[in-house]
C-alpha cells in the first residue's frame, strides 16, 4: 500500500515538474532533501513526532526550506507531513527518479566492486551496459571489500552477481551436496 501511495505523490509532482518544465530542477531538489533527511534522521523523526502541532511542524518545514526549494518541493513536503505520510519521503524521491531517469531514457546503475575502478573499466563496464540496454547509463560506484574481487551490477530491475564472494558460495553449495 505505501508503494502505491509514494507512486501517486511521485507522478503528481513529476506531472508538475513536466508542466513547468522543470524536471531536473525538481529532482535536484528532491534530491536534496532525501539527502538531508539521510544525514539527519532526527529531521524525520521530528516531523514525523505525534507530541508536536502539524502547524508548527510546517513552520519547521518554511524554516528550513524557504528560499532554498522550489515552492511545490515544498508544498509536497508539508503535504506529506500534514497526511502523517512524511516517511514516505525517500520513496516518493525513488519514484520520482525512476520516472525522471525514464524521460532522460537514463538508466542509473551501481557498480559494487572490491577495489576502486579505474576510467578505463568504468568506460567500458558503462559502454557495455549502454549497448545492452539502448539507453544512457550513469554508473555509481561503490566499494565493498566483502567481495573480494569481480563486481556486481545493480539496475532498477536486476542484479547481475559477478563477485569472487558468490562464486565461491556456489562452489561450497556444489560441494554440501
């Protein structure tokens, strides 16, 4: 249920931001937000806290954000709070990029590795993807020592597992039988 509820939220400020014109300004500044919120999870908690006034939860909100967001950016975040639907926020910024990145034709994929990869890898594991699925790719890279070595490819829909850590997991199942 509150999949359905961020999707609908995320296509109305989406079908704004196509309105105006302003889909990347819109996703910079949702963007924004759930960042802010991930750096200070007391930010949610205090918006999302029964023991305060919805009024002056909002005055909170103005505080924070007026001049720095667009005006609908921060009417959906006021609206969110006043329907208690505040923690839907980092969803709500998910679908909204997955609509976002589907204008572009952009596919925004991570690239989890054991060590940092160089230009040359990124370019050709980007070329690669980009070929595969006909559509722009930007990779996000990450490192994650647990996997000892090979990446992992994770897209919107699938997870592409060429770790060292995996194999050998399949060979220890192999082996257990």
């Amino acid at each position: 249920m509150k999949n359905k509820i961020s999707i609908e939220y995320a296509e109305a400020i989406f079908a704004i931001a196509m309105e105006e014109n302003k889909t990347a300004e819109y996703y910079e500044d949702l963007r924004l937000v759930d960042s802010l919120i991930k750096e200070s999870p007391e930010y949610l908690e205090l918006l999302m806290s029964p023991s305060i006034e919805t009024a002056e939860k909002l005055t909170l909100i103005d505080s924070a954000f007026v001049g720095k967001l667009m005006e609908n950016t921060i009417s959906l975040i006021k609206l969110l709070c006043e329907r208690n639907r505040i923690e839907l926020f980092h969803e709500c910024f998910m679908d909204y990029e997955k609509l976002y990145n589907a204008s572009r034709q952009t596919a925004f994929v991570t690239v989890i590795s054991a060590v940092e990869l160089t230009d040359t890898e990124r370019e050709r594991i980007k070329a690669s993807l980009e070929a595969k699925y006909k559509l722009s790719v930007e990779l996000r890279c990450e490192i994650d020592k647990s996997i000892m070595g090979g990446i992992i490819i994770k897209t919107d829909d699938a997870i592409m597992d060429g770790s060292l850590s995996r194999r050998l997991q399949d060979v220890k199942e192999v082996i257990n039988k």
